[in-house]
C-alpha cells in the first residue's frame, strides 16, 4: 500500500481538480459565478481538525467590496479568513485614497499620497468600531470566521493611533491577531508589540524570501504579542525546509501562507499547487496529525490559467487541501 508521502503531489493535484469538476452545476449562480462546490448549507473548509482558510488577497483581481468577497468564500467553499485592510475599511466609511500608481510618482502626485496618508490617519484614529462589528456579524451569519486582519496600519510611518484601531478593529472583526510585513528595525517591532499588549491582540509577522529560521526571533523576545504569519511557499523558494520549521516554532506560529512555489534552486517561481517543491500534503498532514491549532490560509499567487479565474482557482486549492487532509 502506498504510505501518504508516496503520493505525488500532481496525483493529489488531478484528484483535486477530478473532484471539483464533480461538484460544478452546470448553471451559473446568480452571481455570474460557476457554482464550485456548491453547499446546501453553509461552506465548512475544517477538514479533519485542520482550518483550511484564505487570504483575500487571492481575490485582487476582482471586485473586493465585503459583500464581494463573502460571495466568492461561499463559491469556493471558505468558512474562515485573513481580511484585507481595504474591504473593512470601505464598508466602515474610510476616505477614498488616489488610484495606485506604479513606478516613479510626480511631484503632484507624492502630495496626494501625503494628503491621503494624513486624512485616513485621523479617519482611523476616530472611527467607530460599530461598522467592523456589522461586518463580522453579517459574515458569521453565513458561516464565515475572520481570523486575521490585514490593514497597511501597522507600518513605521504609521501613528500609533493607527496601530491601536488596527488592534481594536481586529477585535471587532473576531480576529485573533493582526497581519504586517516583518519589520527590519527591532524598534518597530517592539512599538507593535507593546501596542498588541493593551489590547491582548497578536501581530503576525509575515514574511518574503528574507525568512529564514530565526528571522523571528528578536521580534518573539520583545513581546508574547509578536508572533508568526509564516509563508511557507516563500520559505521554500528562500531554499529552506519548512517541516522542521513548523515542527519546532509551531507555537508561535498564528497563520500560515499555504502556496506552491519551486525551491531556491528550481528558480523559486510560484506554481498551481502540485507542481512545485512545497511539501502542501506533507506539511496539512503534519498540522493534522500534530494537533497544531493555526489555519492554514491559501494565497493564489500563481499565474491564473486562460479560461479560468480567482474564484476557479481557489475552490481548486480547497479540493486539493480537502483531499489531502482526508486522505488515512
């Protein structure tokens, strides 16, 4: 009999993709969305202990509004989430900033930033949470849980006003703990970490292809409120190994970026889950098996296939986590 680690990645790929084809109805929701994985009640993404979530930024290339983005976890199957600053920040009333702009900025257009950058600082410093709590309501109602935030207030050049409505919003939301890129100055992450302690809300760090091992660490002993937003796709295209990683930090471990990219020596692209050196099935098993309480959430970074979209490709990473985490 094969053991779980004989099982080829690609195997549990195309048993994925056997199983969503399965479960789409040949009309579309009204929506406009092929009903993937379509419930009769609510969607429920635990498999055998393990909250298989998502980040909602594996939505950006559709519309994002808190109404938008409750739609596609029903479509894809999501019961549980990592929430983008921008949905609950446009559903609490925030000012409207410049439309993003890449590249070199003109003088005009750095002021705006400015501008803005000062406008939503007050915004948030005086919000009220009422909004955010609407918006967990509305979204436990149908059988979504909010179990990170992820606003751009957490940042050095944000206020510490920013950073506690980023803490009291979370709380709002029913989010455990906040989400922010690791910072490279220790002082940030000890201003971060004495602003979660008021409010017993955790910061997640997360990190790119700068993680390595102990990357955390000066961050976990400034504050029992710093902890872990581990992204294991980035960790394995850095060239590192991240069972033992989430074996021996899986304490301080909050949420885990779930995506399939190539190692360091395969060139570390971002591939469709199955085709790149991220043990996803080993290391679901391992949460499973270990009793590990953090979710794993899945971020859709990988090219979108023609014909497909977001949506499409998401339910096709929940049906591969499913598979995974059912399989003995």
């Amino acid at each position: 009999m094969m053991k779980d680690t004989e099982i080829s990645r690609r195997g549990f790929l195309s048993g994925a993709a056997l199983a969503l084809g399965g479960a789409v109805l040949a009309t579309e929701s009204a929506f406009g969305f092929p009903a993937y994985i379509k419930n009769l009640g609510k969607p429920n993404s635990m498999f055998n202990g393990v909250q298989v979530g998502a980040i909602t930024y594996s939505w950006r290339s559709l519309p994002g509004s808190a109404e938008d983005i409750l739609r596609y976890c029903q479509e894809c199957n999501i019961s549980a989430i990592e929430l983008m600053g921008p949905t609950a920040e446009e559903f609490a009333g925030a000012p409207k900033g410049p439309a993003f702009q890449r590249g070199p900025q003109t003088d005009q257009q750095k002021a705006e930033r400015a501008e803005y950058a000062k406008k939503i600082a007050d915004w948030r410093a005086a919000v009220s949470m009422d909004k955010f709590t609407q918006l967990r309501k509305m979204y436990n109602k149908a059988g979504v849980s909010i179990y990170a935030y992820k606003p751009s207030a957490l940042g050095a050049n944000n206020t510490d006003a920013e950073v506690d409505y980023a803490c009291r919003a979370a709380k709002a939301l029913g989010a455990s703990h906040t989400t922010v890129e690791l910072p490279t100055d220790p002082a940030q992450s000890l201003r971060l970490g004495k602003i979660a302690a008021q409010h017993k809300v955790y910061i997640g760090y997360h990190g790119h292809l700068q993680q390595t091992y102990d990357a955390w660490d000066k961050a976990m002993e400034q504050s029992k409120y710093n902890a872990m937003n581990f992204d294991m796709g980035h960790y394995v295209a850095a060239g590192h190994e991240p069972l033992k990683f989430i074996t021996d930090k899986h304490q301080h471990i909050l949420s885990m970026h779930t995506k399939d990219r190539k190692n360091k020596a395969n060139g570390g692209e971002n591939v469709a889950w199955g085709e790149g050196d991220t043990p996803i099935v080993e290391a679901l098993q391992l949460i499973r098996n270990s009793k590990y309480k953090f979710p794993a959430s899945i971020e859709l970074e990988y090219p979108i296939p023609a014909g497909s979209d977001a949506i499409k490709e998401t339910a096709k990473c929940v049906e591969y986590a499913r598979k995974a985490l059912e399989a003995s």
